[in-house]
C-alpha cells in the first residue's frame, strides 16, 4: 500500500484517501479523470513539513464506484462527500487547498462553506466559476455528453486514454505513469464517474450545479486576503487562458507563473519548478503560530525539545515522592526544559558507555523521572529500549529477555540483583547502569552516566528505524516483543492527536507506565498517581482522585478494572470530577454499566472513550459512551458482540475468513462481506512489522500484500455493520467449537452479564467425549456472593434459553474471582478458567 493510505466509510461507500507528514494541513483535490496518482510527487515534496491529505473522489481511484444511480455524483454530493471526510479527520481550521480541475469548483464551494478555515490557495488548470463568455465550449467535451460519448467514455475509454496522450505538452508521458493513471479505470463499471463528471458541467440555469456554481463565483471576493498561488499550463484547451484571466479577476492578489509549453496535467510537464514554487510559497506565508518544522530525519524523540521551546517551564511530569504527614501524597516536578535537558546529558553519559544507535537497551526504572529521562535519552540515542511488564512472571521475563538479546541493562538495584541470580540475558549483555548508589554486579550507576553537556543530542534515525521493542501482556499465550520503528510512534503521537483532539497544555493521568511516555510529546504533563501499576483492579480510588483534583487533570487513562473501581467509589461517595475533558479506557471491553457509572461523575460533553487495539497496533477503532449507551447497547445485550466503532484516520480494516494458519499472501478473496463474522485484520502507519526473534509468531500474525506493506491479524473475531462501525464478538483462540455450530465468547457473555448480581461471566469450551461442552463460569458481585448459587444459576439459565445463541450453554460453575491479565487486570484468563471447569466437572 502506498504511504499513508487509508479508506473511510462515506455514507454506503468507502472513499480512499492518502493521509502522511506532520505540521501544516494541506489538501489537494484531483479532478477528471485523475486520481491521487496525480499529486504523487508534490504530496512527498510536502510532507517532510505538512500534513498531507488527498482523497479520491467516489468512483475515482481506489475509492467504491457505485453505478450510475446509485450515487448521486453531483457537484454538491461531491462537497458533501469532502465535508464528511475533512470532519472525519479532525481538519476543521488552517487548510491550504490545492486544486486541479474539477478540485477546483469542490474545493471552493466547501471552502465557501467555511471561508475562515482556508489559509492559503494553490491553483491548477482549474475553475470554479461559471463559463467565461469570451470561452467556447470544447466540442470534445459536448460530445462527451450525448449517448454516442457516453458509450465512447464507458465502452472505449477514450476520455481516459485521450486524457494521458493530450494532456501532456512538454514531452510524452512515460508508459508506467500512463498505466497508472488509467489503472482505476478499467471497465465499464468503473468509468461511471468520469462520465458522470463530463455530464455534471454546469453550463444552463436549469443544470443541477449551476446555482452552487454561481454563488460559489459571487462569493470568490471573500478570498481576495488569502495567500494565493496559481501555476497554470498554456496548452490546456479547456482551462485555457480565458480562464486564467478570470481567477486573475476574482483574486488580484494571486502570485501566477504560467508555463507556455505545459498542458492540462501542468504537474506532470513541470514537477520540479512547481514543486519548488509551492515549498517557496509555503514559506513565504507561514501561519500565525505554525510549530518550528521537525528536526532532520524522524526521530520520536523530537517531540521533546520541540515542545521545550514551545513551553520550556510547562510542567512535564508529577511524580509521587512519598506522602506528607497529613497522607497526601508529595510530588515532584520536572518542567518541559528540566525533562529535555536531563535526557540530554543522560544521551550523552550513555553514549561515552558504549550504548549508541541501535543498542537494544532493557530498561527497568519504575515510573518517576529516571523512567522518563531515561527513555527519551535513550530515542535521542537512536538506542532501542526493551520493556517489559515486570508482573508477567520469572520465567517470562528470562523468556522474555532472551528473545530480546539486550546489549546494555539498565535497572533498580532489585532489578540487577535478579539478572545476575537468574541469568537474564548473559549472553549478550555489555553495558549495564544501575538506577541507585552502587552499581549492582559491575558496571556503572547512573550519576556516572550523566553528562555535564547539555546541549541539544538527537540521533538522525529514519522512520523505518527501530525505536523501541514493546512485549505483549501474553494473555493468550507467551508474551511477544513487538519491534516499533520511530515511524509507528510517531504515526501513534498523531493519531492520538487527531482522533481525540488532545492539546497542547493538557494534564493527563496515566495509569499506565508506558502510555505516560506519550503526554511530553502529545504536550501534555504527565501527573504520575501513586499506585501499583501491576495491579490498576485493586487501586486506591483516593489517590486517583486527589490527584486529579490538585493538578486539575484533563484527561485520565485507565483500565477497564481501574475504571470500574474508582466509578463505584465515585457513586458511592456522590463525587464528581468536573476537569476531565476526556477518559479514555482500553484493554478489554468496558461493561455497558461500568461506562455509565463513571460517565454519569464526568462533566456535561465529557466522554469515556474506549480505543479498540492491541501491542501490536494502537489505536485502531475509537468510540465514545455517548454512542456506546444511547446507540450499541441494546445490540450488544442481544448478543452482536460490543461496539468498537469506526477505524481510525489511517487504518484500514478487514474482516477475513477465520483461520488458525498462516495466511503466505494478502488477496481480495480473503474479504468477507458486511455482517459476517471473521477475523480483524488492519494496516496502517501505527501497526508494527514483526516480533522479535520470533519468526513463526510473525508469519501467523503478518499478511505480506503484494501491492506494498502488509496487514496484522489482531487474534479478534468481529464484523462491520452497515456504517462502517467494527463489533467485537471474542478472542480466536477462544472461541467454543461445538458439533453443533462455534460460540463466541464476547457475544454469549453479554448475554449474562445483565444479571445483575454478575460482576463478571466467561464461556469456555471443556471436552466431553467427542464434542466440546460449552461452560459459563460466574464471578458474582461482592454483595451477591452470599446469595443462594441455585437460583442464580436458574435464573442464568433462563436468560441463555431466551437467545437462540445462548440456549446450547447450560453448565453454569460459580469462580471466586477470575485469573486476569497482569497489565490491565481486565482480560480473563480464559485458558485457565478452561482447566478449572474441566476439573471441576470432572
């Protein structure tokens, strides 16, 4: 796949977009009968300091094309289809548009829509007005228009092939680009929006475009303050030079270079001088307020100094220091400057000890300041920090480490102490720092690795560089080291940025260590809370709360456990935390009540957000309790699994057949149809490549796409309904196969779970004989615990028998509390429980 590209579910159909780079938005429209194919190489000249975004009309490139009919194809729909992408992406003020052709009259009747968002204008052979009167129609284009075009255009493909033969001047077009420009176009069924586009010239009163057309036109003088450019190809026998004069007319203020030798595609006769023209004119009009571009290379740890010059004595991080004597927790605090200038001379300390550019570096620092210095200094190097959750268990992390192949460890004194009685990493291990007074079994403490320079240090690593091995929780098998580039983090930074719409200035409270390294970056502080990380289900509301009163925090993140116990409290106690914008809940899927519960304690417009993910690629859906409560409740009680939401901006996102084998290539034939449940398979900028030293893991879980990239099975069952929104009905691994047809978990717990004396329920699969039996384990509420188990299960047992679904489960066994992942305490040991019930009915 291209860089970038991603699909977005407009209205029926999906619409294909590139989305890449970072800073300024810039969207470039096509017209007829291009494609984004046509801005390829002024989209990659852009994004070392844009954002870039340039989408495929529907029925165009690699969008849906529907059949005449059966999408509007007007000039309005195709604003409205434009309107709901640009939300879709969160780009709601500083556009700069650049327009060709038919981009021209959509882009300036949305820009008309919303004259304040548009900064800067960038022109191409374009219009967006009516005829001018001293212009003649081309006889071509009438043609065109009559039955006998139509089949010329549809049957022939002659608009399309006279397009790439007369629409260059300077020389011939060579035959590779040819091909793709007329790659989408390829049968009848696909050239219905270049027909349609021919026949939707407005040229009387009594056309369907003709009145937007006009007031679009009278409405031009509006623009007349706005930075415009225009590069404009002579040789073009539509857009003419009667047309430049009319833009000349309408916006005086316009810069023009006209080419005389260059045709219609001016971009494609004159690349390199247009290209150069618009980085000038970029330049030469800046944004009020525009961040510094990013350093050379793409670094995740750029981030850093660049918000320090930003906000160099913002607060950074809180970190717990102990408590008063009161009880309140004490803190420390490192401003944006402190944070970047620490990491720096701890970059330059590591360096002298021989950990550079590519060192695998096991990093195990609690969560305080060394964790944070440490890290950043340790991006900055271009070094690759490994980490892992410490609550995995012993052999794990031997396990764990051994895949890694660490050169360089840097831990607490308790940290080494294991590593030297437990053999981790032997092998490989060179340099090792300790996080204390003295250094542990050799090597150096971390007063000798800090520098006195403090100078600016930033390793020039490149995107597909790694940056950091990340191990999965192994809930549902041995834990995995996922390799993340500095590409997958920064695509992370944004993502996050975008879809939440996250500012800089915010306070956030993570609860979790590694989401914490996201905050300096995003901008935000960091407020550390004083809890153990390792275990969110069992947390002290209290000091979640008193934080978030002290640093008037934000945003929160935390588990579904975490949530639900700090939401009862809040109920409870009738407390409210009124400066949170925004909650935000992963791990595992958020009960319908617990969302409630804590949504009801947030301030009006405050949502719990709950982001669809895993190790391996995050975020990949998001969905707010607004639509979880009042829209997909009742779908997910009926048992349609839960509601994850849309793909974010720059996934993609299939459902495919299941299979528990590796699939060697990446094909359409793969792709089940809306409403079928099958296996969640994504691509995009955020999913990572590969596992570390684990190359049968990485064949199951990668599909290497023969067009370019490849796309990650996420292990979840799912479906997409009709708006496009992705229902999550279970684990695969997970899944109860019976004689008589597969169960899915999510999907048939749900069900019980409305019990209300249910905290929690699990279906599992225990064989007997030659089939498998399905078995629903029970965790009751605490208060329920003392209630008769009998008729409990009675009552279960009805609820199962009233879904066609549920009615083969009729084995109910009481658990006292659920094995559960160490990381989020949320996800439920199914493997375990399997065993237990298979005891117990034994």
């Amino acid at each position: 796949m291209v860089k970038g590209s991603a699909f977005f579910q407009n209205g029926r159909w999906r619409q294909h977009y590139l989305d890449s780079g970072r800073g300024d938005t810039v969207v470039m429209l096509h017209g007829n009968p291009t494609w984004s194919f046509y801005y390829r190489r002024l989209a990659a000249a852009l994004e070392d300091r844009c954002r870039v975004i340039v989408p495929d009309h529907i029925g165009c490139g690699l969008s849906d094309k529907p059949e005449i009919g059966e999408h509007p194809y007007t000039l309005e729909s195709r604003v409205d289809d434009l309107e709901a992408l640009l939300e879709h992406l969160g780009v709601r003020e500083d556009v700069t548009l650049v327009l060709h052709d038919w981009g021209g009259m959509i882009g300036m009747a949305w820009a008309s829509r919303h004259p304040k968002r548009v900064r800067r204008l960038i022109l191409l052979n374009t219009g967006a007005f009516r005829l001018p009167e001293s212009k003649a129609f081309p006889w071509q284009l009438w043609l065109c228009r009559t039955l006998l075009g139509a089949w010329l255009v549809r049957g022939l493909n002659l608009f399309c092939l006279g397009a790439v033969r007369f629409c260059v001047t300077r020389r011939p077009m060579p035959e590779e680009v040819r091909r793709g420009f007329l790659s989408p176009y390829d049968s009848w069924k696909n050239r219905a929006a270049v027909l349609r586009f021919v026949q939707d010239i407005p040229l009387r009163p009594a056309d369907p475009g003709y009145e937007l057309v006009r007031s679009v036109e009278e409405g031009l003088s509006r623009f007349r303050s706005v930075p415009t450019l225009i590069c404009w190809g002579e040789r073009d026998f539509v857009f003419d030079l009667h047309f430049l004069r009319e833009w000349r007319r309408h916006l005086p203020q316009a810069e023009v270079h006209s080419f005389a030798d260059c045709g219609h595609y001016v971009l494609e006769d004159a690349p390199e001088e247009i290209i150069e023209l618009t980085r000038e004119f970029l330049a030469a009009h800046p944004l009020r307020g525009t961040p510094p571009p990013p350093e050379p290379g793409l670094n995740i740890a750029s981030h850093l100094p660049r918000m320090a010059g930003l906000q160099p004595d913002a607060l950074a991080i809180a970190f717990p220091q102990g408590r008063e004597a009161d009880g309140k927790a004490r803190y420390g605090e490192l401003s944006f400057r402190r944070l970047d200038r620490e990491s720096n001379r701890l970059a330059r300390g590591l360096a002298r000890l021989g950990i550079s550019r590519g060192t695998r570096t096991s990093l195990m620092v609690p969560p305080g300041p060394e964790f944070f210095s440490l890290t950043f200094a340790l991006f900055k190097l271009g070094a690759v920090p490994v980490l892992i959750d410490p609550g995995i268990g012993l052999g794990n992390l031997k396990r764990c480490l051994a895949e890694a192949e660490p050169e360089a460890f840097i831990g607490t004194p308790k940290a080494h102490a294991a590593r030297l009685v437990l053999g981790w990493a032997r092998a490989t291990l060179r340099t090792c720092v300790t996080v204390g007074p003295f250094p542990i079994g050799g090597g150096w403490t971390l007063a000798d690795a800090r520098s006195e320079d403090d100078s600016p240090y930033l390793a020039r690593t490149r995107a597909d560089d790694d940056a950091a091995i990340l191990f999965t929780s192994g809930s549902t098998g041995s834990p995995k080291g996922a390799v993340y580039t500095h590409g997958n983090f920064t695509a992370q930074v944004e993502a996050l940025r975008r879809v939440y719409g996250i500012e800089p200035g915010e306070i956030d409270l993570p609860t979790f260590p590694l989401f914490a390294l996201f905050a300096p970056a995003l901008g935000m502080s960091a407020v550390i809370p004083d809890m153990d990380a390792t275990r969110p289900g069992s947390v002290d509301p209290e000091r979640i709360i008193e934080p978030i009163r002290r640093y008037r925090v934000t945003q929160m993140f935390g588990s579904p456990a975490l949530i639900d116990r700090v939401g009862r409290h809040l109920e409870r106690h009738g407390v409210a935390l009124p400066t949170l914008r925004r909650v935000i809940s992963a791990g595992a899927p958020v009960p319908a009540r617990t969302l409630a519960r804590f949504a009801e304690r947030l301030p009006a417009g405050t949502q719990v957000f709950t982001p669809y993910g895993a190790t391996e690629a995050l975020p990949v859906c998001s969905i707010g309790s607004d639509e979880l409560l009042n829209e997909t409740v009742a779908g997910t009680l009926a048992g349609g699994g839960v509601c994850l939401g849309k793909p974010v901006p720059g996934i993609r996102l299939e459902i495919i057949r299941v299979s528990d084998d590796p699939i060697p290539s990446w094909s359409p034939e793969l792709v089940l149809s809306r409403g079928e449940t099958g296996e969640i398979a994504v691509s995009g900028p955020v999913v990572t490549r590969l596992y570390r030293n684990r190359p049968e893991a990485t064949a199951l879980a990668k599909i290497p796409d023969p067009t370019g990239g490849f796309f990650h099975r996420m292990g979840d069952l799912g479906r997409l309904d009709e708006q496009g929104r992705v229902w999550f009905c279970g684990r695969k691994s997970q899944r109860v196969r019976t004689t008589a047809g597969t169960l899915y978990t999510i999907c048939c717990e749900a069900v019980f779970n409305a019990h209300p004396q249910v905290f929690r329920t699990a279906l599992v699969g225990v064989e007997s004989g030659t089939d498998i039996e399905p078995v629903l384990c029970v965790e009751l509420e605490a208060d329920a615990e003392s209630e008769p188990q009998e008729r409990i299960r009675a009552e279960l047992l009805a609820l199962g028998a009233a879904r066609e679904h549920t009615r083969a489960v009729r084995t109910i066994l009481f658990h006292p509390r659920f094995p559960v992942d160490i990381r989020h305490n949320a996800k439920i040991f199914r493997e375990e429980l399997a065993v237990w019930a298979a005891g117990k009915l034994s």
